[in-house]
C-alpha cells in the first residue's frame, strides 16, 4: 500500500503541535528568578526583602530597600526522567490489513519499532537580572528581565510515542519595569508592566509506510513566535515591625502566535509548506506570603500561590484564511502551590536556609501527553547567603524536585491516509507508559549593592 502526506495529515500535525504549545505555556511555569528565594523554596516570594529579586517576587518591596543594587543569577536543572510499562501499538483499518476496501474500524497490527530511554529533558541554566533604585524615601523604581514560562523535550530519534510528540521547545522572555510607593511605615504598593516574547517548536513524526519504519518516518515541524503586554501588582503590610504580609499579582498575557509549517521526508526534503496561527495564552497568577521574625537571628515563612490554568478549556488552529483546523480540549484546573522554609543568620557575614514547596498539577490522566509527562510536585531545598562585605552577597542555593508517578495514554487514528481511499485515514497508533520524574537544581546568584 502507498501513502503520501496528504492535508489530513498535515491538519493532524498542525493540531498537534499547537496543543503542545500551548501545553508548555501552562504546564511548566519557572520559579527560578531568586536564588536567595531558592534557599527557602520560594514561601517568601512575596514578603521577604532580600535583595533586588524581589522586583519579581513583589514591587511593593522595593521601597524597603535601603539603596540602589543589582541582583544577577541563574538555576541549572538537571532532570532525570524514568519511562517503565510501555505499550505502543501499530493500527490499520480491519480491511485494509487483509488487503481489501476499508471497514472503518482500526485494529492492533504490532508493535511500534522503537525505543524509551527517557532522560529527554537536557541540562538548562534559567538566569535572570533584576535592578531596583530607591529615589527617595518613599519612591522607588526597578526593572528585570526573567524567563516566567518555559520548558524543553527531545526525545531520542526512535522513540516509540514519537508520532505524538518527540521534540518540543518553549520559551517566554519577559522585561519589565516597576515603581512602588511607601505610604507609611505599613504599607507599601508596587506595580509594573511587563513586555513579553514568546517562541516556540515543536516536532512529531508521521509513518511514511505501514511499516512505521522510524528511519521512513515524514518529519513535521511547526514554529512561531508572538509578543504581548501584561502587568503586575503588589502590596506589602507591615502591622507590627516583626510582621510583614505580602499579596502580588500578574496578569494573564495574549498572544497570537504566527508560525510555519513543514514536513520533511527522510532524505530532507520539503513535502508539505503551510501556515498555522494559534491563539496562546499564559494565565495570572496570585502570590499571597507571610514573613514572621521569631528572634533576632530566626525568621520563618509561609506561602500560597494560585495560577488560573482553567483558561485552558480548548485550543484552536486556524490557517491564514481564517478557516478552522482543528479544535481540542484542554480541560486543565486551577492549581495552588504552598511553601514553608526558614532563614537563621549564623552571624553577620552567613545566612542559613531552607524550606519545602508543593506544587499541584494542572494536567489530568485523559489529556497529559508525552510533551508533558508531570504530576504533583514535592521540592526540597537548602540555601546560604554570605556577604563578605557590606556591598557584596553571593547566595548558593540547592532544591530536589520529585514527581508523583503518573500515567500517560494516548492514541491517534489519523497517521495513515491511502492513495486508494482518496486520503480516507487507514492507520493510527497508540501510547501508554508509567512516567517518574525528578530534577536537581542548582542555583547561584550575585548582588552588589551601590
């Protein structure tokens, strides 16, 4: 039997894709912008004045620092990943496999030839820089540039869930500028906007033959890119000097994201050229934190942060007419994410650290793919500070990140279209594994204050 790579197919690919990339967006938000915060899994993002990270974690805090200073770093994750219990079938229509007209009814053909070695996360430094300036007493202005959403798969090249997704690259770069305004010895409010760029690709294969050969299989691919506008807000309550409560918002941010697609056969040649355009969009998210000085030495935080990831009900893909691909559901669910950790200040030079974090999933067993094989998250970190000179802190932070075993099962009846059958689908394929993930980081930042 013949195929080719007909618009069925290509339809197939294009849907793919841009479910993964809005997939991405959502399911993997970075918490790396503070190394200090790091130390202390993030439980005070939003009421802890540190250092100038904390033109993320909280404009409002801003104007509780007592000069202008610079804080530069980055998190490298190291992921590791474990892919057990795998079942991947090859289908073909009941008539087509005893070589007659199609029955409209797809049946196991064999196994798909490939591998799962897992580990298809590589090695990436997430750095940021941020600048806050006090003007006056009250006043204070700061800026950032910071990656708030992210994420990278590639799978190896015969990997048998390869014809739901083997490669996937997306990444949101954000700038942003902030005042904040001390009313008082209480009260403290911040807001900023923030210019953001999103690019992403993402890769799956299709079956040339019924074979499922990887080494015949057409490579398609789809990219693109967007900018767009968001903004921030804070407030920072101080009812007694040992006390501090802080609340920060960030809004949601639209894209339009306008990409290309094309499909490769296996000697690199172009077999299929289309336009895709996907609406995208990252959700807000809510930070309320509490920070409580216990002794002179000791203080303790809490955290809760809340994303609206229900935005996420569906996703549609249109060409450059307007005309609709295909439409998919999402049906992801608001998540919360609660910290604790502590700082102890061995003496005037060395802070100690530590905290715990839990981080809910947004994803469910009927839609999680292959791109995004993550469940609940426990994380564990320790961090120390050590400032040598009154101008210079050096912050090192260390977090284990385990995931809860989860399940991915998907299936896809459209990967095959016959000549014969006027581009009728005749094959498809299935995948299910047990997925276990878990990740080292390891963080280093510098802040020098003016």
């Amino acid at each position: 039997m013949k195929n080719k790579f007909n618009r069925l197919t290509l339809a197939a690919a294009v849907a793919a894709a841009a479910f993964a990339s809005q997939a991405q967006a959502g399911g993997y938000q970075i918490n790396e912008q503070s190394v200090s915060g790091q130390g202390y899994g993030h439980a005070g993002r939003s009421s802890n004045v540190n250092d100038a990270t904390i033109v993320f974690g909280n404009p409002a805090g801003m104007s509780f620092l007592d000069r202008a200073q610079v804080s530069a770093g980055g998190t490298y994750l190291n992921v590791k990943t474990e892919i057990k219990n795998v079942q991947a079938q090859k289908m073909l229509d009941a008539g087509v496999a005893q070589g007659g007209a199609p029955a409209g009814m797809q049946v196991p053909v064999g196994e798909i030839p490939g591998g799962n070695d897992g580990d298809m996360v590589p090695g990436t430094l997430v750095p940021y820089a941020f600048y806050a300036q006090p003007l006056t007493d009250k006043l204070a202005f700061g800026f950032g540039v910071y990656a708030p959403f992210g994420s990278k798969t590639d799978y190896e090249d015969d990997f048998q869930g390869r014809y739901f997704g083997n490669y996937t690259e997306v990444t949101v770069m954000s700038a942003q500028p902030t005042v904040s305004y001390r009313f008082n010895d209480k009260w403290s409010v911040g807001a900023g906007i923030t210019y953001n760029q999103v690019e992403g690709e993402l890769r799956r294969q299709l079956p040339s033959s019924a074979a499922y050969d990887p080494a015949g299989d057409i490579d398609s691919r789809v990219d693109g890119d967007d900018d767009g506008w968001g903004y921030n807000l804070g407030v920072i309550y101080q009812p007694v000097p040992e006390t501090t409560l802080g609340l920060t918002y960030r809004s949601k941010v639209d894209y339009t994201l306008t990409g290309d697609f094309r499909a490769y056969d296996p000697m690199g040649n172009v077999v299929r050229a289309d336009d895709a355009n996907l609406d995208l969009t990252t959700p807000e998210t809510a930070n309320f934190s509490i920070t409580q000085q216990m002794t002179d030495r000791l203080k303790l935080m809490f955290g809760a942060s809340w994303t609206r990831w229900s935005q996420f009900d569906q996703i549609l893909v249109v060409n450059n007419q307007g005309e609709q691909i295909t439409k998919e559901t999402q049906n992801y669910s608001n998540a919360w994410a609660f910290a604790v950790g502590g700082e102890y200040q061995l003496n005037h030079q060395l802070a100690l650290r530590a905290g715990l974090s839990i981080d809910n999933s947004p994803t469910n067993d009927e839609y999680r793919s292959v791109r995004i094989p993550s469940d609940d998250r426990r994380i564990f970190s320790l961090g120390a500070g050590w400032t040598p000179t009154d101008n210079l802190t050096l912050d090192f932070a260390y977090s284990y990140l385990t995931e809860r075993g989860t399940h991915v099962e998907q299936d896809r009846a459209d990967l095959l279209a016959s000549q014969q059958t006027g581009g009728v689908p005749v094959g498809g394929a299935t995948y299910s594994a047990d997925y276990k993930n878990e990740a080292h980081g390891f963080g280093a930042q510098l802040t020098y204050r003016f």
